[in-house]
C-alpha cells in the first residue's frame, strides 16, 4: 500500500511538471501561431484549428468520430478512471461550469462535456460509463486502442505515459482543458489549475462572439 501510494503521489506530481511544460511548448508550436493574450482562465486562438477525423468507441459502444464534436461546444478533456487526484478535481470542475453554464442558458443542446479515457487496458467502457455516471449522466466518455487515441491525442499534443508495472500502474498525463468550437475546431485552451468560476466567464464570453 505504501509503495501504490508513493507511485500515485510521484505520478501527481509528474502530470502537474510534465503538463506545465507541455502548455509551455505546445505556446512555441505553429498550432498556436493564433494565440492571442490569455482570458480569465484560459488561451483563446484566433485561427481555430481543424481537427482531422478520428474514430474511438464511445459509452454506448457506437464510434466516437469527429462527428460527435460537431453541432455543439465542447470541453474535453483526457484521463483514466483510477486518477487518484487530477481527473476527480477536472471532473467536478465540469459539474460546477455545466451547472452555472445552465443557469446562463447554455444547456446541454450548445455545450456538451467530454472525457477520453487514456488507459483502455483497464478502463472498460462499463467501467468507464459508471465513472462518469457519478459525475453527470450527460457527460461523454471514449477510449479506443493506443493507435486510435493517438490519432486524437497526436492532434492535439496531448502526453500521457504509464508510470510502474503490474496492475497498480498509474499514468502520467496532461491536465488540460480543450474547447472545441461546434465546427469541431480547436479555438480555446485550459490550463491547470482549472477555476470554474473563471472558465465560465471565459466561456460566456467566447460564445457569445461566435
């Protein structure tokens, strides 16, 4: 016990080193030639990018393509279910936004929530939709083998690598918040720590210009 709590202590502490500098390079990268000066929270770019087609299995077991991003705003994110601490504070981060982005009028017919499982050995897509359940019913969830994340992940610079052997494994990934734009274009980015009261005004913001 002691050692799995070193593991996922060490492993915190490399998503927060590795997710921090990740942001810094992904700022220095062409795909952020955009950015404009950072909102509340958040960067918003002023060329959105276009995502290419990817194709995960989502909670119901029917692909999660490109298409599911298209038609409404989205705030995805990437994890695994046996975070220890990361993913619950971004998942309880995406209650509070949806709720006060409901009282705002932006139900869940303009802006949905989505979470991309990065550890499809052991997140089953039943395991996968109980997480989830616990936080919202309407919250999006997928995963799909390594190749298949990757043409996602690939895209949109997202790192996350296994940390220890055995089942007790963890993994190291980023921690940050991207919204995809009802074009399925990437056009704002949330660092952690992540404030739901600041997304929210970011997001209000953002909408409404579009």
């Amino acid at each position: 016990m002691k050692n799995d709590r070193w593991l996922y202590a060490f492993a915190a502490v490399i998503v927060l080193v590795i997710g921090g500098w990740w942001s810094v390079r992904m700022m220095t990268t062409p795909m952020m030639d955009g950015a404009v000066a950072p909102l509340k929270a958040g960067t918003l770019f002023t060329s959105p990018r276009s995502l290419e087609d990817f194709q995960l299995t989502d909670l119901s077991n029917v692909p999660f393509t490109r298409q599911a991003l298209q038609g409404r705003w989205t705030l995805l994110t990437f994890g695994y279910t046996t975070c220890p601490d990361v993913c619950p504070m971004i998942m309880h981060t995406f209650v509070d936004v949806q709720k006060a982005m409901r009282s705002r009028g932006f139900g869940d017919e303009v802006l949905q929530f989505a979470f991309v499982s990065v550890d499809p050995e052991r997140d089953t897509l039943v395991r996968l939709k109980e997480y989830l359940n616990y936080f919202s019913p309407t919250f999006l969830g997928a995963t799909g083998s390594q190749s298949a994340l990757r043409s996602l992940t690939g895209q949109l610079r997202i790192f996350y690598q296994r940390v220890g052997e055995g089942g007790s494994y963890a993994i190291a990934h980023s921690a940050s918040v991207f919204l995809i734009d009802p074009s399925a274009r990437l056009c704002a980015l949330f660092d952690p720590p992540q404030n739901a009261d600041k997304m929210e005004d970011d997001l209000v913001v953002i909408m409404r210009k579009q």
